[in-house]
C-alpha cells in the first residue's frame, strides 16, 4: 500500500498531467470557436453592423463568442447605478436578444464604432473591436 505521502505525490502527479492535458488540449478547443467567430471581420474589413446584429440577436454560440468576458452590467437602482462583471458561464444560456426584441421591440442609436440597442427594460452597449462588433455592457 502507498503512503499518505505516496498517494499526495500520485494526486499532484495527476493534477499536473491534467493541467497540462487541460492547456493544451481542451483551451484551443474552447477559444477555436471563439476565433471562427471573428472570420469576415478585422482591422482592414471593420463589420458592417447591419449583418452583425440579426446573427447576434438569432444565433446563441454567435452572440456567446462575440459577449465580452466578462460582460460588464449596469443596474440602476434607488441608490444609483451598481456595475457588477457577470462571467460568460452565468449569461451564455440568457434568453436571446432576437427573443427580447419580439416582445419589447427594439430602437438603435449609432455612433462611430459603437452602437446601442434599448429593448425594454434593458439597453446592449456594443463597440467596434479590432474590426469585430462585441458586447460589452449591458444596462437596467
């Protein structure tokens, strides 16, 4: 039988092996998509806004990968305005900003490389990055 000290050297053994299995197997898998989701866009052809926002608003892995981690959210309260920074894996199953907009409608505000979408009781602050349209703030 294995020692305490053993077993605790066989677990680190295991912790290091999966670590490294983790970084180099399964985070290029996890940021592939990621990347396939900014092809058709970048610094020398900028996104129309006009073909991002329907994909945006219809295709849920699209609107994932192109929502700033973390995504920054305001709430305006009794008190003022509280800004938290919600982690993709609390906002990547929300209901769709498409699914919002067809009970709330929708009004667009543009300015250059930025742009603002109120839908109800929210407005989605979106911004030009290195070519690519992405959300990045959220406010109630």
């Amino acid at each position: 039988m294995l020692s305490k000290r053993g077993m605790f050297y066989m677990l680190l053994a295991g912790a290091l092996v999966g670590g490294m299995w983790y970084s180099t197997r399964l985070l290029p898998s996890l940021t592939k998509g990621v990347q396939t989701m900014r092809k058709g866009c970048g610094p020398k052809a900028p996104e129309s806004f006009d073909a991002f926002l329907p994909r945006y608003q219809s295709d849920r892995m699209f609107a994932n990968a192109r929502t700033t981690d973390p995504l920054e959210k305001v709430l305006n309260g009794a008190e003022g305005p509280a800004t938290t920074m919600v982690p993709r894996t609390e906002y990547r199953s929300q209901e769709l900003l498409g699914d919002i907009v067809k009970k709330h409608g929708m009004a667009v505000r543009r300015e250059a490389g930025k742009a603002e979408v109120d839908a109800g009781p929210l407005t989605y602050r979106f911004r030009l990055q290195g070519g690519c349209w992405e959300l990045w703030q959220a406010e109630s």
